[in-house]
C-alpha cells in the first residue's frame, strides 16, 4: 500500500486546475444506462471510483473507453441487469445502476452497497422510491431484486438523500407518467444528472429544488455532456491554502456552489476572492476559529467537514463542528490529535481548541474525506513528518493529489510499496 510522505509548514502559492466532479460523474455513468445509443462524457476524472463503476458497467455488457478526460459508454449491448457483490462492495455508487436497470429492463438484481466507513448507509430510502413507482422489491442473500414495469407517481423522500435523488430522477425518466418528487436533495451533481437525461429526451423540471418533476419518455437516446467541476476538490484546495498561510487560486471553478463553504472560510479570516470562474484564497494573518454544521445543500457540505476541521485545529479559539448528514463521520479526529492537536468528541459534535501548530506524525487514513485531512494538517505542521498511510481511500476521490500540491510548492511525496 502506498504512503503519502509530507514535510509541512511551506506555505502554497499558484494555480489548480480542478477536475470534474467524481460525484456527478458517477450518476452520469450510470444514467448511460437508459440510452438507446452512445454517450460520451467530457471532463471525466481520473479515479478509482470511475474505474470502478466502469468495470461494473463494463462486466454488464456495456462498451466503454476511458480516454484522458474523455468517456465513451455503449451500454446497448447490456443484456444481464446483474450488478455483483465483487462489484458493487467496494463503492455505494454503484448501487446507482439500479433505477437505471429497472427502468430499461423491468428487472434487476443488484448487490447491496459498501463504501465509506462512515455509519450504516441504508438504502432504504432509494427502494421505497422504487416501490412508489410500482416496482416489487425483494432482499435475497445481499442483492436487491427489483421488479416491474415502472408508473409515475408522489414520493416525499423521508431524508433529501443525494442518491436516492437520483436513483429515483433516473428510474421515472423512463416511467410511464408524471412522477412527483418532494424533499428532494438540491446539490450541483443533481442538476447536472438532469440536464443529461434532459439533453437525452427527458423530461425534468426542478432539478436543484426541493421539487422535482419527472414527467416519464419511452426512449432516451445518447448524447455528450461536459461534468461540472469538483465544488469538493475546490474546497480541499483552498483550505489547503488557507492552513499554509499561502495564496491559492482554484481553476474552472463554480462559486454558486461553494457559496456556504466559501462564508465559513472567510470567517476563519482568509481573504477569499472571485474572479470569473476562478476563485482565490490568500491567508497571510493567523486563522481564527468559527463553529459550523454539516447539512444538506446548499448548507455546508460534510464532504469538507474533515478538511475544515484539519483547518480549525491550528486556528487561534475554539471552534465546534455538529455533523448532521452522517453519523460517525469523526474518523480523522483521533488521528489529528495524534498530531497535536486538541479535539474533543460528544456525539455528533466536536469541540476543536486551536493549537498554535500541528506537529507531523504517522497516521491512518479511514475514508476518502478523512485522507484529505490528514494531507491538509501534514502540509500546515512546520515540524515533523507526516506519513499518510491506505492511501488508496484518497485515490477514489483526488486525482494525483500528491503531484498537485507539489506544483503548488508543497514538500509532499508518494512511496509506493
Ligand atoms: C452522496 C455523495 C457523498 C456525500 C453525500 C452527502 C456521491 C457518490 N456521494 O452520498 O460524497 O457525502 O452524498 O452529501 O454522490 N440515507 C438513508 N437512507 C437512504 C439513503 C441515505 O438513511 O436510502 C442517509 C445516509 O445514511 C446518510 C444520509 O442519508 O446518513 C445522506 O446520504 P446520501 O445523501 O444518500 O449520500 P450518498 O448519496 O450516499
């Protein structure tokens, strides 16, 4: 297993291009399954997430070429709605082939998902929908069986669950009817999932609000769509910048996606700035702390909870972080204190007293987010080495992370084993 080595404390200066986003990518992936041709998506990240929902496809039938940034997915030749255990343990994500699978074939049998260690993770919302719209669902031995030709119809999701958002937008793009989605999630990765299938023949309306009507086609066909950009590995980026006290502007942004993320910054004192499609941060005074909750969009995304509170555990006060999307999402706390600093843990809280520097050491990553911590208080430690160990959960999200950071100046390197 590779480890990401990291002697901290340079502040980091120059630009970042950012990738498209892995979690609208996935969903794009996925949605290929309801087209009657190819489709061919630009700005696809280099990841393991993407290699694994490629595979998947891959082993269904389909016909798929991943090119640099460009993605070609014949997904005609799917004759077996099978997506296996093997497959499906290693990223929730690709439970989204389900509604697709259902809609075009009127059955389908998919493993339950793995993923992130971050709490439990049912699914349980995604297949209520699907029985909303007519569909049997059987659990056997793990796998899901769904079963049905899908009818639009109401649904009030009981939580706005990203995924279930789009299990469901895809299932009734192909139902027969009008399907009327209420408790919605609201994030970017669901709008561009719509403006997909709408560039198909779809036909959706309200995607980004709590409210989204689905009114079902017969045929989709294929087409090419651009992913947007990561709002995620922006905001990994720019906190980077702000903990080394540098000057940081991320590429090919899109701010109304951070508008949150971005407040809270500010708040810690780093000068944020916009211009165009780029946004800068430039932390030349000490940070000061600021206390934040994890919601869903458009709140502060608990993807870059972790990140945040690397960030908060060398800003000047005490700072707390309440976690509301997910339960046991606190897995970098231990390993940050293992690096000096000073957190607290009470339930979905934390309580962060800022440490005036962080000091290197060996640590654990746990997830994807976690990871991201742990490198941002390795690049913020002016004494010490960080080893960053099971690297591979960084790699489903960030592209050449290591490689990144170093072109912004940052003493960070990979051993591979
Ligand atoms: C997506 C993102 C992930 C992000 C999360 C929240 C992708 C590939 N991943 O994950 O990076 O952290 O949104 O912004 O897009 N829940 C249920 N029942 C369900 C579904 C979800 O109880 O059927 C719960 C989950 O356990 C969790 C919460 O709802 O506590 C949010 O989950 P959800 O929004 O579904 O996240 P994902 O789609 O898995």
């Amino acid at each position: 297993m590779d480890t990401i080595v990291i002697h901290g404390g340079r502040p980091l200066r120059g630009c970042v291009h950012l990738r498209g986003a892995k979690n609208a990518a996935l969903p794009l992936m996925a949605a290929s399954i309801l087209a009657e041709s190819p489709c061919v998506l630009h700005n696809v990240p280099c990841l393991h997430d993407i290699f694994s929902m490629d595979k998947l496809l891959s082993h269904m039938g389909a016909i798929t070429e991943f090119t640099g940034r460009y993605m070609t997915l014949d997904t005609t030749p799917i004759t077996t709605p099978y997506a296996p255990y093997d497959l499906v343990r290693k990223m929730r994500a690709s439970f989204f082939v389900l509604g697709p699978l259902v809609a075009r074939f009127g059955r389908a049998r998919v493993s339950l998902p793995g993923g992130c260690a971050i709490g439990t993770r049912p699914v349980d919302i995604h297949l209520k929908g699907l029985e909303a719209l007519g569909c049997s669902i059987e659990l056997d031995e793990g796998y899901v069986i769904a079963e049905g030709r899908l009818r639009g119809a109401s649904f009030s999701l009981d939580f706005p669950s990203v995924g279930a958002t789009e299990t469901l937008i895809m299932a009734a793009s192909r139902a027969e009817g009008v399907t009327r989605l209420t408790n919605a999630a609201r994030e970017p990765e669901i709008e561009d999932l719509a403006d997909f299938l709408n560039a198909m023949g779809a036909q959706i309306a309200g995607a980004g609000t709590d409210t989204v009507t689905i009114t079902g086609v017969p045929e989709l066909k294929g087409v090419e769509h651009t992913v947007i950009p990561d709002r995620i590995e922006a905001g990994t980026f720019l906190i980077a910048g702000a903990v080394t006290h540098g000057d940081v502007t991320v590429l090919d942004a899109r701010e109304a996606h951070l508008t949150s993320f971005l407040e809270k910054l500010r708040a810690t004192g780093a000068e944020v700035e916009s211009c165009g499609n780029d946004i800068r941060v430039n932390a030349r005074d000490d940070l000061r702390a600021v206390d934040l909750i994890t919601q869903p969009y458009p709140g502060f995304p608990t993807d870059l909870q972790a990140q945040m509170m690397a960030l908060l555990s060398c800003a000047d006060g005490n700072g707390t972080i309440k976690e509301t999307v997910f339960e046991n999402r606190f897995m970098q706390a231990a390993e940050l204190n293992r690096m000096g600093a000073d957190i607290e843990l009470s339930g979905n809280t934390a309580i962060i007293r800022g440490v005036p520097y962080l000091k290197g050491a060996p640590v654990m990553a746990s997830d994807l987010r976690a990871s991201a911590s742990l490198v941002i208080a390795g690049l913020s430690a002016p004494r010490g080495e960080t080893l960053v160990q099971r690297v591979y959960h960084i790699d489903r999200g960030y592209e050449r992370i290591e490689e990144r950071l170093a072109a912004l100046g940052a003493d960070i390197r990979r051993v591979r084993e």
